[in-house]
C-alpha cells in the first residue's frame, strides 16, 4: 500500500526549501527577472542544490549523492511549484539524473557525471521536446530538435540517437533560444548533430534508460502542479477574505464558499494521486507508470483550474502583469502538455488498466 504522509525528514526539507525560496526568490524577485533576458536567480540553484543538497537526492551515496528517493525530490518539487521558481530542478536533477541512473551498464563517463550533477557543479538536460512523454521515440533520426527545456543553462546535453545516448558539452552544440508561454522555464532549438559527444549506452538500453527518465519526470511533474494549485488556492482564499464589496468580505458569499470548497477538494486529491506517485517511483512499485499517468492526468487538470480561479477572483489586479497569479497561470498551462498531454496519459491508463479507450 502506497504511504502518503510526509515523513518528519520531508518537512525539513519543506522548511528548508520554503525558506530559501522566500527569501531569494519572492513573487517580487520573479516579476523582475521576467523582465530580463534570463529567469534564473542568480545563486540561487548553487544555494538549492550544493548547500541543501537537492540535486543529489536520488544519486546514490556511492556516488556523491544524497541517497534519498522521489518522495523527497516530490518535495523539493512541490516547492518549486509553490513558488513558481526558473530552476533546471525538473530538468537536470530529476529527469537527466534518472535517465542516467537507469543505464543497465554505467560507464565511468556517466559514473562521473552523476556525481557532478549531485553537487549541482554540473547540469544536464536530455535533449528531447519539453513535451515528450514517457511512451515517446526521441532522437531517431537526431538533427534539430525544439522545445528542450532549461538548455540554456545545460553544461551537458544528453542527446538520444539512434545508435546510443551520448553526452555532448553544451559548448559544441547550437542553441537557439524560443519564446515560451511560461517565461519561468525557458526553452531553445538545440542542433547537436554535428557534436561527436561520448557514447553512454547503446540504441536498446538508451530507448529504455530515457522512458524511465520521463517516466520520473511525469511523476515528479505531478507534485510540481500540486505545489502551484495549492498556493493558488491559498493565495485566492486570502485575498477573498480581504476584498471587502457591499462592506462585506466577499469570501463570504456563498458561491464564491462553493468555488473555494471545490477547488479545495481537488487540491486534496491531487496530492492524494500525486503522492502515490512519488511513492510508487521510490517503492519502484510495478504500477509506477500505471500511477504516474492517473497523476499527470488528474493534476494537470487541477492546477490550471486552481491558476484560472486565482486570476479570476483576484478581479482587475489578476489580469495585470504586476501580480504573480499570470506566472501560476502560464506555469500550469505549460505544464500541462509537458511530458505527456493529459490525453495522452489517459490513453495510457486505458492500455495499462486494459479499460476501452477514451473518444
């Protein structure tokens, strides 16, 4: 049976990561690094991964890592999510990092990154579309490819061909910056053909290591767009407690009750499933993709809906670009084509569950 609490060892991490956070990266601090060519706090993935150690939470110890699981890294993630933080969290520490850890047969070369992406002195990006779900087929034909998150700030691309997955140094590879909807998470074209890089595994065994890659991805995604409903409806509930009309809060008209006793239980549910999920990639659970694909399906929906209510209840204010709540939204929107479309997981679920498939 899948555990769903927080041990006491999560919520100081929570503290820990909270803390940070509030302090470094505030809606303030956010709003004017949009401003700017690049999101990234400067520091502040130092901070959040050398000094609290989060980038090597699921590195093994004998590998210079923290030798923790996905719950904790969910964790880390909910934060992150909360916060609406640019960092290569997603990218490097939970979706390359597993990639590399799932290689049947580990070179010293992926040895010797894992531990620098453990320290956070190093960070990789697996070059494949920000919406590339756990059942996708990357780097067949190699060339171009669009859409690859946080390559801007990658040391090293893991790069799918067909021959093998091979590391290339960001340095020999082109990388052309596009516009995302979601400012916080910047995205480019990456052109790495040409780059001879160093092999790390072989066509079979690289198809299978980077599935589980973005498999842990769409799991661990889940407990990002729980953090980022669950601060949407917190900051939604206090501002309708304040906002006075017919000198009256208008948090107490009932159907804006209704609304926020909505969205609340989805908020629980979605932790519920986004739970199970962190816990069945940590247990290595044989239902893990079953469960990742319930979350991502579920999730997804919920904090776009918990985004929409927050820019929605907060009236005018909600709509400028003075307020956070655009960042939540654009986020959870962004999120919720990547690694895997909600219907695409529900296809999933439908083959895994052998149920007929939805229209």
């Amino acid at each position: 049976m899948s555990d769903l609490l927080y041990s006491d060892t999560e919520e100081d991490l929570r503290s820990a990561v909270r803390a940070l956070l509030t302090d470094r990266a505030g809606p303030d601090v956010l709003l004017g690094r949009i401003e700017t060519d690049t999101p990234y706090v400067p520091g502040l993935w130092q901070t959040l991964a050398a000094d609290i150690g989060a980038a090597g939470l699921l590195v093994p110890e004998k590998l210079g890592g923290q030798g923790a699981s996905h719950r904790e890294a969910a964790v880390v993630l909910e934060e992150l999510g909360r916060a609406v933080t640019p960092a290569p969290y997603l990218t490097s520490s939970v979706v390359a990092t597993q990639t590399l850890l799932a290689l049947e047969e580990r070179t010293d070369e992926a040895a010797r990154l894992l531990g620098d992406l453990a320290t956070g002195r190093t960070v990789a990006v697996l070059a494949v579309p920000l919406s590339a779900g756990p059942d996708a087929e990357p780097g067949a034909g190699g060339g171009r490819v669009t859409g690859v998150a946080d390559a801007a700030v990658a040391d090293v691309l893991l790069v799918p061909r067909a021959d093998g997955l091979y590391a290339v140094p960001t340095a020999e590879a082109r990388i052309e910056p596009q516009t995302p909807l979601d400012l916080t998470r910047p995205l480019a074209a990456v052109d790495a053909d040409r780059a001879t890089g160093v092999r790390l595994a072989d066509g079979p065994a690289a198809r299978a290591a980077i599935r589980r890659g973005l498999l842990a991805g769409a799991g661990l995604l889940a407990s990002e767009q729980l953090g980022l409903a669950a601060w949407c409806l917190e900051e939604t509930v206090r501002h309708i407690r304040e906002r006075h009309q017919f000198n009256r809060p208008i948090g107490s008209f009932q159907a804006l009750k209704h609304r926020m006793a909505q969205l609340w239980l989805e908020v629980v549910n979605a932790r519920a499933a986004a739970r199970a999920a962190a816990d069945a990639l940590a247990t290595g659970s044989e239902d893990a993709p079953l469960t990742v694909a319930v979350a991502q399906a579920y999730c997804s929906k919920v904090a776009v809906h918990a985004a929409e209510e927050c820019v929605q209840l907060h009236g005018g204010i909600g709509m400028t670009w003075e307020h956070p709540a655009h960042l939540a939204l654009k986020r959870a929107k962004s999120d919720q084509i990547a690694l895997g479309s909600p219907g695409g997981h529900r296809a999933a679920i439908a083959t895994l569950a052998a149920l007929p498939a939805p229209a």
